[in-house]
C-alpha cells in the first residue's frame, strides 16, 4: 500500500472523528423507522380475556325480562365446564413453602430491585445449599457502580433471612 492511500484513509478517519465532513453526514438519510408491534403480556396459566373492540356498542341496561333471560348465562352450562384447582404449593410440616433454586433466586432478585438505584439488567442471584440455602449477587460489567453493589451485597444477608422464614429449597 502507498503512502498516499495510508494518508489518504487516515484523513478521512480523523475528518469523520472531528466532524470535518458534515456535507456527507448531512446527504445520508437516517435509516426508516419499522413498527414494532405492542408487547404482549406473559401467560401465566390463566385464560385471556379479549376486550370489546371501541366500534361494539355497549350493553343494552334494560329491564325487560325478555332480555335478562336470554343474556343471563344458563347454570346448567356453567356447572358442565370444569373449574381447575389451583395448583398444589409443596410445603413442609413447619408451613414453609418448598421451591426450586430458580423461583428462590427470583424472590430474592424481587427484593433487590425495590432497593434505590437497584439496575435493570445485569444482576442475577444464585442461590445454593441445602438446609440453610444462601444467595449470591454477581453484576455484569458496568451495570452499576461498585458503591450501589457493595450496598446490594450488603442487603443480601437480611433478604436471605426474611425468605428463609417462608421458603425452603426444594432438592
């Protein structure tokens, strides 16, 4: 390669750095904006329940028997369809609810994020042992500062007891 080219390219790397090249900043066209379609609530077991579209026009309040029969929901079809019990919650004899490390982790992790400056990303909770579990907090680079961090793994120790009153690990 010449010395030509080398200077050449390292001219137009310094002139972009410094903002020497706005007339070609100003040509380029920002890239177009893609619609992103509304986020979506998490199932959780549960059935959704659709809203009525704005276009519907809304129930009728009138007291004409007519009516009332014929929108009040017939007991025989609403005894057929099964309601699901709620599912069963292990717990030991001393009334503590048994979870796995990952739904403990999550409590924990629950907790940390109601404490001020407490970050978004970047933290996950391990939580290991046996009888008497513990938790530990690791922060991914640059997430947070190291005085937010030391003051989070300082709160662990009481977040820990609190939980362990109410959860045991289940193995």
């Amino acid at each position: 390669m010449s010395d030509d080219v080398r200077d050449a390219g390292l001219v137009a790397m310094i002139s972009s750095i410094l903002g020497g090249n706005k007339r070609a900043a100003e040509s380029v066209a920002p890239p177009p904006l893609i619609e992103v379609p509304p986020p979506t609530a998490p199932t959780n077991g549960f059935e959704l329940v659709e809203l009525p579209a704005a276009d519907t026009p809304p129930a009728k309040l009138e007291n004409n028997t007519e009516n009332n029969s014929e929108d009040a929901p017939n007991p025989a079809t609403a005894a057929a369809k099964p309601v699901e019990p709620p599912a069963k919650i292990a717990t030991t004899p001393d009334g503590k609810q048994l979870l796995p490390a990952e739904a403990i982790a999550d409590l924990v992790l629950g907790e940390l994020r109601k404490l001020d400056n407490f970050p978004a990303t970047g933290a996950s909770v391990t939580v290991y042992g046996y009888r008497h579990w513990n938790a530990m907090i690791t922060f991914a680079p640059f997430s947070t500062t190291f005085r937010h961090a030391t003051r989070f793994r300082q709160a662990m120790p009481d977040i820990v007891f609190k939980l362990r009153r109410f959860v045991e690990l289940e193995i």
